[in-house]
C-alpha cells in the first residue's frame, strides 16, 4: 500500500508491502518507506534551502541458507535445513542551499545492514604466518554513516567555453565516513576527508554545409567535454583499513593522489528544411530535423597511473558509440569498441581497436508512421517517433525489456510472471525488434564459441476492446533455435483485470500464471503460479 499527501509545504508519501512465497515459504516485508520533499524554502531573497527526506526498511526472511550435518541415527545420516533473515535500512537527508549563483549540497547518509546467515573469515595466524587461523561467525552486520558536500562555482565564459570549477569534500577511501561492523567489535571507526578539485568545459562548435534537396542548410553541432580532477594523498587510519579487510592480506593504509582527465564528444548533423513562400511572409520559422546524432562514451588518462614503472595513465578498456536519426523513427544503433589488446594502463599492452558488440533497435507504432509521412510530405504536424513515450495508447508493457539476461540462463522471465500491474488501456499495434552481435576479440588460447548473435522480437496489440496480447521471443542467431517465449493475454473485465502469461526459457524451464485483481483495491486478488524451478 502507498499513501501520497500534498501539503502546502511538501509532499510526503508513505508506503509498505509484504509478500510470501508459497513454494519456497520466504517473506519479504518492506515498511515503512517514508519520502518527505518540502517546497524550497527562501530563507533570503539570495538564499535558498531545498531540504529532503527519505527512509526505507526491508525485510526478508525464510531464505533457505545451507544444510547442517546432524549425527546419525541408527546408521542414517541427518541433516537439518539452515534458513536466514536479511534485513535493510537506509536513510538519506538532503540539505542543500543555494547563495545567489553558488550552490553547495550537503546531503548525508545512514545504511544498515544485518543477516544471520553462517559465514567464516581465513586469515594469517600473526604468531606463524605460514598457518591460517579460520572463524566461524553466526551473524554480519554493517552500519554505514556518511556526508558529503561539494561547492559548485560561478560559470565562467558562459557563451563561449563554459567553465564550471568546483571544489569538494570526499573520503579519503573508499567506503563510508564511518562504519561498524562485526571486524570492528561492534564500535565505530572513522576514516578522513580530503578536498578535491575539478574543472569542466563544454564548448558547443558550429560548422555549415549547403543544402541538398527539400534541405536549404545543414547544420554539423560538435560538443566535446572535457573534465580535470585533482585530489591530494590521504592516509587510511589502521582500524579503518581492517575494519574494511580483517585478514590484513590487503590492509589500504594510504590513498594516493588522483589526477585525472576525461574527454567525452557529442556530435549532431540538423537539416533546416526550404521555407514556402507564403511561410516567409508570415514571419514562421522553418523546420528542421535531426539528421544524425552520435553520442560517444568519455576516455580518460590518468596521470598519476603513468608514473608508475611498466605503466601508462590510460584507463578507459572499451568505447562506445551511439547512432540515432529522425530519418528513422523509432530506430537506433550502439557500437562498442575494445581499445586494447589486453588489460588497459600496461607499456605492455598495444593499442588495437576491436568491435566487441552491435546492437540496434527498431520499433515501429502508429507515430512511427506518422513520423516517416512527416518527413515524406513536410508537414508540419506530423508527430515523429519521439512522441512514443507520452503515448498511452502506444506504452508496451514490458516489450521487450532483454528477457532475463544472457542466453542459457532464462530465469528472468520467470520471475516477471504475474508482477506487470494491470491497465485498462487499449493497446495500439507496435513492434519492437532489437538485434545484439556479441564477439570476442580472437585468441589461439581459448577454446570454443567466441561471439553470439540474437534477435529479440516484441509485439503488443488489442484484437478486440476488452483483450489485448503481448508477446515476446528471442531468436538465437548462432545457435540456429529459438530461445525464450513470453506470452501474455490480458483480459479487462469491468472492474476486475485478468492476466494469463506463459514463459519458456532457453534452458527449456517454463512457467504459467493467472492472475485477476480488483482495480479499485488491488490487494483484493488470486494468482495460480505453476512453475518448473521455484524463484
């Protein structure tokens, strides 16, 4: 259940839920979640203060942990069933304040954690270092305490270079300000803070080309971004680094300095189409159109990694590039590139770019249409493939979110059965299909399949005002066979909604689920879930 209320002052929503599974008897209980958002408050006409709120706590219990030797009993073996409870807490407050164009967050964090599953640490006997000394603990617990701040200075050259400096405060290591934990005993340590500085531009640089038929200019956007950071060494107190590492096999007694660099590009290629005569007059601007956009990942150098021996500050292993076109509604295309020959940052280890995957997507709707006999005729309302997301009639519930993770695996159809919250909204037809080639760079070492090529294919459409279907399916290009089915009819009955949904995965595991709610009170409700392999 949720409860949201808007006050004069903020919002503030209060929620919780709790779930069992029948099969395998685990509870899930998650209450309370608080959210509070007040309204900004002008403690002065140049001071701001944009205080927030949130609290969450979650519960899991029932969850099977192993099984313990028992002795034997008349010559047969005994064994008893472990279960274990998780549960989570967190809490984060926001107070950031503005001063005139300064803006400076100060937000902080608490997060607890605690299990009672069995678990065991090895680490070095300190009286024979060539002995381990193995502890056996019922129980972990972590509590984590952290802030951090930062102060975001004026822009600078706002028109031209945009220069953003800033200047933070962070840990000097990672993990929280301060912590307890089970290595700790039970008592809090803390690690320092260090200042850090940072600098970023954005220039936007503009080029022209003539015009090419309905086209009178095209216009190339190149955007690069470029950002420099520099922290200062810190030390780690010992406490700390084996509160973070008890076997002391790695203890971080010292952070060292960060300089870094990185440099991102964006590029953008519009056509400006030719104005009719009658248009000029009125004083309307032409129209224009995104003919490409390419959007490419950020590489980054790190010039304190270079003073190493044997190494060089390259940091960044793959690169990605991203294609999109109003030309082509509802159509995109993702490339990614493996930089080296090896692990990056090595004078060993030569620069050798390799396309380690392609993966496209194609969806085609009734905007989709729209969209291409837009650019056909220029008209000018023609809505294009862009509108997809504020058209309800055109939302597709789940089609077609990468059905549960790699091939072979499949058990994140499973887990989605009946979980897809009812609507009552008639489905216009839409398609989706995304294509991802996978490969591997070449290697005389490894033995076996190096790429992997697949097909996911969505459809959703309403035969009839009360029905409507969706269906999904993945294709497995190189092993020649299908592998993952996911049906789903939904059936609107007044005010009940109905939902059949079948899974098969490519593993050959399969799953079937009806379920009907209430649509005024939907915890009014009965699921029948039939499954080969519990959750």
């Amino acid at each position: 259940a949720n409860f949201s209320k808007q006050y004069g002052w903020g919002t503030v929503t209060l929620g919780g839920n709790r779930g069992q599974e029948l099969s395998s008897g685990v509870v899930t209980l998650t209450l309370p979640t608080v959210s509070v958002s007040p309204a900004p408050v002008n403690l002065s006409p140049s001071i701001t203060w944009s205080p927030s709120f949130n609290f969450s706590n979650d519960r899991t219990s029932h969850q099977f942990a192993g099984t313990l030797s028992r002795p034997p009993e008349l010559g047969i073996p005994r064994t008893d069933s472990l279960f274990a409870t998780t549960e989570n807490t967190s809490m984060q407050i926001g107070t950031p304040f503005r001063f005139g164009r300064w803006s400076i967050p100060l937000n902080g964090s608490v997060a607890h954690s605690y299990n009672d599953r069995r678990s065991s640490v090895s680490f070095p006997d300190p009286a024979d270092s060539s002995r381990t000394i193995t502890r056996f603990y019922g129980e972990d617990f972590n509590t984590a305490l952290d802030w951090n701040t930062q102060l975001s200075l004026p822009t600078l050259f706002s028109s031209t270079w945009k220069l953003q400096p800033s200047v933070g405060i962070q840990n000097s290591t990672g993990g929280a300000f301060a912590l307890r934990n089970r290595n700790s005993g039970g008592a809090f340590v803390t690690q320092g803070k260090r200042l850090s500085f940072a600098a970023s531009i954005s220039p936007a640089l503009f080029g022209f080309f003539p015009g090419i038929g309905p086209l009178s200019r095209i216009r190339h956007s190149v955007s690069p971004s470029l950002t420099w950071s520099y922290a200062p060494p810190a030390k780690v107190p010992e406490a700390y680094a084996r509160a973070l590492d008890p076997t002391g096999r790695s203890p971080q007694r010292q952070s060292p300095r960060s300089q870094l660099i990185s440099l991102g590009l964006s590029q953008t290629f519009e056509g400006k189409f030719r104005q009719p005569p009658e248009d000029s007059s009125s004083g309307a601007q032409a129209r224009k159109i995104k003919l490409l956009s390419i959007q490419t990942t950020q590489i980054q150098y790190n010039f304190e990694q270079a003073k190493l021996p044997g190494r060089n500050g390259w940091t960044t292993q793959q690169l990605s590039n991203q294609l999109s076109s109003d030309l082509l509604p509802g159509f995109s295309l993702a490339m990614s590139h493996d930089l080296w020959d090896g692990p990056v940052g090595y004078d060993s280890i030569r620069f050798s770019p390799f396309l380690t995957n392609v993966s496209a997507r194609f969806t085609i709707s009734g905007a989709t249409v729209r969209g291409l006999a837009g650019l056909l005729t220029g008209r000018r309302d023609a809505r294009s493939a862009a509108s997809l997301p504020q058209d309800a009639d055109t939302t597709m519930r789940g089609v077609p979110q990468r059905l549960g993770g790699p091939v072979g695996t499949g058990l994140g159809g499973l887990n989605r059965l009946g979980t897809v919250p009812p609507t009552t909204a008639r489905r216009q037809f839409m398609a989706t299909v995304d294509f991802e080639d996978q490969r591997q760079r070449p290697d005389t070492t490894r033995v076996g399949q190096t790429g992997n090529r697949s097909v996911i294919m969505g459809f959703a459409f309403s035969p009839t005002p009360g029905w409507s279907v969706t269906w999904n399916t993945q294709y497995n290009i190189t092993a020649g066979e299908f592998g993952q089915h996911d049906l789903r009819l939904e059936r609107d009955l007044r005010r009940w909604h109905a939902t059949f949904a079948f899974v098969k995965t490519p593993n050959g595991n399969f799953g079937f689920n009806f379920f009907i709610t209430l649509l005024d009170q939907q915890a009014i409700k009965f699921q029948y879930d039939q499954r080969t392999v519990n959750r």
